[in-house]
C-alpha cells in the first residue's frame, strides 16, 4: 500500500458535556497531533480519553470549541463524511463474512469496481501478514489475526487519520507486545496520523511519538515520553507515567546553595537549591531506579543525600529488586538492578538509601 497524505488533528478549547452541562466530560482540551504522528491518550478510566476519540470520529458532539483536521473545521461534519477509520476494542468483524469480505466491505460500499477492490483488499492483507487467511471467518482466527483485520478492514478505505480505541486489551501480553511493535511499524510504512487510547502507560510510552496524560477530563501534560518521564508536571503524571516516590512537604531556603525540606514524618532533608523549588509547600518525586541502597557507613558522594530506613518488603523481579523501605511514617521504593552473585537486603535489614540529588523533581501541590 502506498503512504497515505500526511495531515494535522487540531482541538482548539474543546469542551464537552453531558446531562445539559451537568456532567462535564472534556474541559477545554488544547492539543495538536502532527501530520504522521502516532500520538497516545493516556489515562485512568473514566478521564475522558475514548470521549475525545469519539469526538474525532464524529460520534461525539462538543458543545464548545473547534476541531479541526488537515486544517479545516469539521465540527458537525457526521461521521461517515469524515473519512476517519476506526478500530473499536472488541474488533466488530462480521462473523458470517471472510477475512476477505470483512476487508471488502468499506469498498463495496463506496461502489468501488471489483478489479480496484480486488487489488487494494490484496494490498491490505498483504501489510497486516493475511493473505493465506482470506477465506476464513473471523472465528477460525487469533485473538490477534481478528485484530489484523479489523486493522486491515480501517486503513484499506484510506483515511485520513486512525483511531485506535484500546486496541490491545483484548489480547495476552505476550501477543499484546508483538501487536505493539506490528501497529507501530504498519504506521510507519503507512505514515498516517494515528490516534491511540490507552490506559496502559508502558503501552503509550513504547509505541507513542508524543502523548497527552489526562486525568478528569483535563490534559495534564503533553509531550514526548521521555519529557513526561522525566519532566512531570505535577503529581498525578509523575506518578501515572512510570513508578514514584512522592513526598509533600515544606521547603525553606537556607543560604545561596541549600533548601530545607521538610516533610512531616520523615524530617530534615537538606538539598542542593534547585530552579523549580519554591519557599513553602511542594512535593518532591524521585524514581526508584535512581535510588542507591547501601548498608553500613553512608557512601561519600556529593550526589546523593542519605536517609535511614529498615526493608519492609522484597519483590524478585529478576533484571532488578524492588524493595519498599520505611523511612520514618512514609514507605519508599527502591530499585536495586539484579547479577547473579550479589547478595539481596534482608526483610528488616537497616539500610541507607541515597536519592540522587540531579534525579529529583519539585512538583506542585
Ligand atoms: P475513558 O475513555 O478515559 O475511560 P470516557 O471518555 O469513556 O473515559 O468517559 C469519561 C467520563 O464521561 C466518565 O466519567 C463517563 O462516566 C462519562 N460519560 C461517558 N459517556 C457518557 C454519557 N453518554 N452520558 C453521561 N456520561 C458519560
């Protein structure tokens, strides 16, 4: 199949109610998803992901602001003349049709002529790995063979943008990181803007070019994985984007180079001054991969700061150890990588844990 025309998604102070403006779904959503991007909604349930998908689709009507696509807009353009494909998450291939047929069908609709839809149907098959299946009905296949074809049956009309609602969660996991990198890299050779949902972070940050974390119907932040992972801004996204320790407290500044943090149940902790703390109350978070754990006599280096703890609780995860510590009234995680050999902290054990000074973010509360 030949690339298809790359074009922008636009929503422009995009709101969205239910029950006459008593349930409000969607708050004024500001995000512009690139010509070719495959771009990630990530969320818990219910922070109105699928709603915006709806919304692109046509399915959804907003009662405020403008989407625009490929620059035009096309608010209440109904869905079937917007040239959007969408694959729902329970598949919904028609189960007394072939593979074949299934694909067909968007074709035969548009009246296509037999030697067009014989070609592109080919076509399609051929990208998503199921020719040698046409003749069969979508019972006689995989959890992830019906997937391809729900996929083949979306980009064989040629839209203009594919929406992806959960595509994944129906399948195993072993199945659903084999699908990943298949989705990923059909996107490529196609080069269509896609949209995908999920409330899968690992999913969103493997496949995703950029991604928008919402949460409550508000776009929390917006950017590339690796920003959000190491740039949160605020709470909620650093802990829904990867794992974190979060510890609210109050800060003071000391001289040109320290700040005080203190955190109730815990204590002192003096850190190097940082651009993004602010006197009074903040949260810091730092991940548990960056935190060294030692016993004994602290380890003298200027990059981490030292708190005392005792090992609650050990997880063997092969590649690494996650440890849950308790230091003072607040339990911390920590990630030690694991080699054959090493010796593990014992349940109970008294441990130092250093957090890596360079690695903490200041978040607001
Ligand atoms: P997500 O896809 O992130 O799980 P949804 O977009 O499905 O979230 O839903 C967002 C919110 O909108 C939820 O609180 C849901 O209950 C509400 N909602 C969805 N559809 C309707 C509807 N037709 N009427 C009223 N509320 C709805």
């Amino acid at each position: 199949m030949k690339q298809l025309r790359k074009i922008a998604v636009e929503c422009r102070n995009i709101g969205l109610s239910y029950d006459g403006g008593k349930t409000e779904v969607l708050k004024d959503i500001n995000l512009r998803i690139e010509p070719g991007e495959f771009f990630a909604l990530l969320g818990p349930s219910g922070s109105g992901k699928s709603t915006l998908l709806r919304l692109i689709a046509g399915f959804n009507q907003h009662q405020r602001g403008q989407l625009l696509v490929d620059g035009k807009d096309i608010t209440g353009v109904p869905p079937h003349a917007r040239n959007i494909g969408m694959v729902f998450q329970s598949y919904a291939l028609w189960p007394h049709m072939t593979v074949w047929d299934n694909v067909a069908f968007g074709l035969v609709e548009r009246r296509m002529d037999k030697a067009t839809i014989r070609q592109k149907v080919g076509a399609a098959l051929e990208l998503v790995g199921l020719a040698q299946y046409a003749n069969r009905r979508p019972n006689q296949l995989s959890g992830g063979q019906q997937q391809r074809v729900a996929l083949a049956r979306t980009i064989v009309i040629e839209p203009q943008v594919l929406l992806l609602d959960e595509p994944l969660s129906n399948l195993d996991k072993k199945l659903r990181v084999q699908m990943r990198e298949e989705l990923r890299s059909l996107q490529r050779t196609l080069g269509i803007t896609t949209v995908f949902v999920t409330h899968d972070q690992e999913e969103a940050m493997t496949t995703a070019d950029r991604m928008a974390v919402m949460d409550k119907g508000v776009v929390q932040q917006l950017g590339t994985p690796a920003v959000l992972f190491d740039y949160p801004v605020n709470p909620f996204v650093a802990n829904f984007v990867g794992t974190t320790n979060l510890l609210t407290g109050d800060i003071e500044h000391v001289n040109g180079d320290t700040l005080r943090f203190r955190a109730p149940g815990i204590g002192e902790i003096i850190l190097p001054k940082h651009p993004e703390a602010r006197t009074g109350r903040m949260a810091i978070s730092f991940r548990p991969h960056t935190i060294r754990m030692a016993v004994g006599d602290a380890v003298r280096d200027g990059a981490y700061v030292w708190l005392n703890g005792a090992v609650e609780q050990s997880e063997f995860l092969g590649e690494f150890t996650r440890y849950r510590v308790r230091v003072g009234e607040a339990v911390i995680t920590a990630d030690q990588s694991h080699f054959s050999g090493t010796t593990s902290f014992a349940p109970s054990a008294s441990v130092r844990l250093g957090i890596d000074t360079s690695q903490i973010r200041y978040l607001p509360v």
